[in-house]
C-alpha cells in the first residue's frame, strides 16, 4: 500500500513541478506584484448526504469561503485522505477511531496553515464517508506543504494510513461542490471526490 501511495505522490509531484514552473515563468512575465487581501474567518456547516443512496456521508465545510473573490492567490488544491482502521456500520468510523483522525486532521490543518496572521492555506472542507476522510485545503504555496506531508510519509509518522495530491487549481473547481449554498438545495453525491 505504501508503494502505491509513494508512487501516486511522486507522480503529482512530477507534475506540480513542471506546472509550477510554466505558471511561475507566466508570472514573470507579466510582473510580480504583490496583493492584499481579507481572509475570511471561517465558518463551520455541517452537511449530511447519501453517496450511492446507501453511503452516508457528513461533510464539514467552510461557507465563509463561497464568495471568496481572490481565488487565484490560493490558486493549489491540496486534498488529503486518511483510510480509518475501525469502522461502524455504513463505512463510517467508531467514535475512538473518529476522535484518533480528527486530532490528527487538527495538527495537519494547523501546520498547513502556517502563520494564522498570514496563512499558506484555507481549509475549504473534509468529508467523512466509506471508511475514510477526504480534507481539502486551497493553498498559496504548495511547496512548504508537499514538503511536509512528504516528511510525514517518509518518517512513517501517520497514525493512520494515508495519501495526498497537490494540484494546480486557481478557479477551485475541484472544490466547487463544497462552495454551494446548501440551504436552497437538495443534498446528494453523485459521485465520489478522488
């Protein structure tokens, strides 16, 4: 399972850095300039939906992020999954399995985050479903955080199995489903984020 997760990484690695290079180079050319922006403070909602009709899933989300306009500053979607050990019925975890990953998550939110006055990260949503959490964060600069998480599988220091993917992403459209209004809307998954 290790070799695969290795693999998975040093391939969106590769790639991270060859469009980061090439958006780098764009940058360049028209001009480092630097911007001041709001953070929005976040706020917490919690949703409850089906995947597949039979898989619950309970998604904790950021709303305060939906008209977030300076996208392209956090322009790198960061989407970590954690596979629980322990589970209850309908793939979702015991209570000590869920308090063992949470804790977890917080460390791993925080350190991604960085400096709370001036943060590297937004944290957008993590979603609880079929045995395991999906946690998805924007990024300003991915290389800190690959950094991190990189030092984290190689030390094996993980109190759970788990992978990551750093993309390039300025209009978040990976993330798009989390940024909706969900009080105006029907809750359902089609489909499982990856």
């Amino acid at each position: 399972m290790r070799f695969v997760i290795t693999i998975v990484v040093v391939f969106c690695f590769c790639f991270f850095l060859w469009y980061r290079k090439k958006a780098k180079k764009e940058k360049c050319s028209d001009g480092m300039k630097e911007v001041s922006i709001i953070v929005p403070e976040e706020k917490y909602h919690v949703v409850e939906c089906l995947y597949e009709e039979d898989k619950p899933a309970i998604i904790v989300l950021n709303s305060n992020l939906r008209d977030f306009k300076e996208k392209d500053v956090f322009g790198w979607t960061c989407s970590l999954t954690i596979y629980y050990k322990d589970l209850a019925q309908n793939g979702m975890p015991t209570h000590e399995e869920s308090d063992i990953v949470l804790d977890y998550v917080e460390k791993l939110d925080s350190a991604i985050k960085g400096d709370p006055d001036h943060p590297n990260a937004l944290f957008v949503a993590r979603e609880t479903c079929d045995g395991q959490i999906n946690v998805f964060w924007q990024l300003n600069e991915p290389e800190p955080v690959h950094q991190y998480l990189q030092s984290i599988i190689e030390e094996n220091s993980y109190p759970r199995e788990m992978e990551y993917r750093i993309e390039y992403d300025a209009e978040w459209k990976s993330v798009e489903w989390f940024l909706q209004d969900f009080s105006k809307t029907k809750v359902e998954r089609d489909e499982k984020k990856d």
